[in-house]
C-alpha cells in the first residue's frame, strides 16, 4: 500500500479535501480517498493540489514535432503543407514524435489519450512511456481497399495492445472518407473518432464542391451535397461510440442530433482559434445535454500537449462567446478534462476521477511561489495558474511515470528534432 498527501485533494467527483490523501493498492488503483488525519501521510506534497490525471480525448502524438508548420495558412493550404511533408517520413521517425508526444503528455499530467493514428506508431510509444490510451488507427478513402491499411497497421502494433492500451478506428473525417467507409468502420465494433465540422470552408466544400478546397479535390472524396452530421446519423454512425473533433460549425439541429444520439464532441479551442476555424458553441452543446470534453488536439495545429494552456483557452472562449462570466466555470472546465474525457473513451469506470476502486492515474500541480497562495478555490488555482512546469508528478496505475527534475526523454527529443529535419529539407 502507498500513500500520498497533499494541502489538496481534488477527487472532481466530489469536493475538495483539505488536507486530503490517496492510498493506492498493490493492483495499482485507489484504496481510499479521504484526510490525511485518517489515511496518513506518506509521501508529502507541501503548497500542492493532488488531481485525477487529465483524460486527454482527442491527440496525434506523432505530431509533436509538427509546431508552426503553415502557421497563418488557411485551413486548406495548411493541410496540403502537412500532407506533402508527412510524406518524407518513415515509421522510425512517427515513433520517434510519438515517444515525444508521450512524454509531453506525461509532463502536463496526462494519463489517457484516444489518440488518433496515422502509422500505429502512438501505440508503441504508449507502451514504453506508461500511458493509457485508445489509439484509433486512421483510415482514408472509400471502403475499397481503405481496411486493407487499417489491417496491415493493425497487425504491426498488434504486439503493443493490452488493456492499457486499446485498438480502435478512426474514419478521418467526412472529406477524406466515403458514408461507405464510415458504415464498415462503425461495423467493426471498435471505438470510433473522426474530426467533424472543423471549418466553414469544409462545410461549404461537403454541401457544393466549391470554396477554397476545391484546390484539394485530388486528395479528398466526392461531396456529399448536405450536412455531415445529418447523413453519419441516417446512416447509425453518431453514438454513444464515436468521439467526433470539434464540432465547431454545428447549427441548432445538429447539435440536437449529437445529443440524441450521444455523439461525444473533444472541444480544442485553441486549434480552433489558431486555425481560424471560429469557437465551437460549447455553451450551446452542454446546455443541449451534448457529452463534451476538453482536448488538446496536436501540435501541428496548436503549440503544444499542454491541458492547462487548453482548460483556459476553453474557459476564456466559452466566456467570450456567451458574454458571461459563468459560461463555464473553472471547475466545469476541470470536469470536461477529466471525467467528461473518460467518459467520451468509454472509460469512466476507471479512470477521470479520484474514487475507491479506479485506476490511481493522478496529477499532483504545485502552486508554490504562484498568485494563487494561500488559495481562496483550490480547482481555479490549479486552472488558472497551472502549467507542465509545476506538475510534480504522473502516476499511472499507481506507478510513477513522470517526475519533475528526475525524468529526461533525451532519446525522444533528439529522435522527434531528426524527424522534423527530415520534414524541412527542401
């Protein structure tokens, strides 16, 4: 049994404690939740917050070199400019991101992604580094041939699959994949991602073939001449399911059509900001019973795998938009990155919140020399105030899987910087 202790415990399923403990069992999940006075001391952690780890729904690991690539393109030119220098890479070098993407993750006291996977590579990277994942495998195309490279990626990882990391699927999204693919995708019973309703420019392209993307005709699938939300749902692909990215360009009707069928959304508002995608209507989506969740999506559309830089970034846009202070609170924004995470994944019952019985995945943030001691609220501390500098520590299953000042991924850096040479060579 290992014990440890905090000024703060956030369970997020309940209040903060004050002075508050974790003991975690030899099977690597939590005992007891509760004070310090009662569970004992153990390990120590003085001017800090003790959290469930951050539950991270929507990621690429593999492109965490990928950081200012096309930066002020639009959304179109910048997917040709990823396209044509992810063709210049080998498997060896998408590990080498992955690793580093992991690791960054790690670092920002991320313990579940559901990340989606170009190469398979993320799976192996998950593997070595400790964290927990739904790696969904991306296929492109129509439903011809498309599964053939989702098998031939599916056995290459095959190895690296346990209960800690899971298979599933990931029909890019509706202009890379025909209703067909998505149909033999749902088909296999496995999790479902996609990106969807990211940009007008997309929308106008799906509805009429016109618009700035036209200019990317050769590497997409035939319009669909409507909604994609409306379609995926005639044909069963919403659901309880499937985690779709963004959902940024979403009407009244849509949005009922996510809640009905229990359609997860990842909410990335800076990868929406940064692309100039627009800010999702999250207000909109939660108020209609919509599961929704805080991700952070890739470097290659944001700067980095930082969930606190993401949490304000949601909480400041959700204000913005609506006009209001309470849009979402600093502890609704806690909850979308946690258990709203684990709840898109599937994988509530384990993980995204401190309680008897589920996994011990955990954070443990630091507020020394911050603003915010002695703290009025512990939970906007940590949102507002919080950074991968002051984690202190990544538990996953118990086992510690980061820690600040005696953790280096030398390996994965030069790897991932090689990788990114390789993509800039003229």
């Amino acid at each position: 049994m290992r014990t440890i202790s905090a000024d703060r415990v956030v369970p997020v399923a309940g209040p903060p404690i004050e002075r508050g403990a974790l003991s975690i069992g030899d099977d690597g999940r939590i005992a007891a939740v509760g004070a310090a006075a009662d569970l004992g001391e153990g390990e120590r952690f003085d001017d800090a917050v003790i959290l469930p780890g951050f539950v991270n729904a929507h990621s690429h690991l593999e492109y965490a070199a990928y950081a200012g690539f096309g930066d002020g393109l639009s959304f179109a030119p910048w997917i040709g400019l990823h396209v044509a220098r992810k063709r210049r890479l080998e498997q060896a070098d998408m590990e080498a991101m992955a690793r580093l993407g992991a690791a960054a993750c790690l670092r920002s006291g991320i313990t579940t992604v559901g990340d989606c996977s170009f190469s398979g590579a993320a799976a192996v990277a998950c593997v070595e580094l400790g964290l927990r994942a739904i790696v969904y495998l991306e296929v492109f195309g129509t439903d011809a041939g498309a599964l053939s490279g989702f098998e031939e990626k599916r056995d290459r990882i095959d190895g690296a699959l346990s209960d800690r990391v899971r298979l599933g699927v990931s029909p890019h999204a509706p202009y890379t994949c025909t209703p067909a693919l998505y149909e033999v995708c749902a088909a296999l019973g496995l999790p479902v991602a996609t990106h969807l309703a990211e940009s007008e420019a997309e929308l106008e392209y799906l509805r009429s073939g016109t618009g700035p993307w036209e200019a990317l005709a050769d590497y997409l699938v035939a319009p669909l001449g409507s909604s994609a939300i409306t379609t995926l749902a005639a044909l069963g692909v919403l659901g309880p399911n499937l985690v779709a990215a963004h959902c940024v360009q979403v009407t009244a009707d849509e949005i009922a059509l996510l809640a009905e069928t229990g359609t997860h959304v990842a909410h990335c508002p800076r990868s929406n900001a940064l692309l100039g995608c627009g800010v999702a209507p999250l207000a909109a989506l939660r108020e209609a019973g919509v599961s929704v969740c805080i991700a952070t999506d890739s470097p290659a559309s944001t700067p980095s795998f930082d969930m606190f830089d993401e949490l304000r970034a949601a909480v400041m846009a959700a204000r913005a938009r609506e006009r209001r202070p309470d849009a979402l609170t600093t502890a609704d924004a806690l909850e979308l990155a946690t258990l709203g995470g684990a709840r898109a994944l599937g994988l509530q019952h384990d993980v995204g919140s401190l309680e008897p019985g589920k996994q011990a995945d955990i954070a443990v943030v630091s507020l020394v020399d911050s603003p915010f001691l002695p703290w009025e609220d512990p939970v906007g501390a940590v949102v507002l105030g919080g950074s991968p500098d002051r984690i202190l520590a990544t538990l996953v299953a118990g086992e510690d899987r980061y820690r600040r000042g005696g953790t280096t991924w030398h390996a994965s850096t030069s790897g991932a910087q090689r990788a990114r040479g390789r993509m800039l060579e003229a």
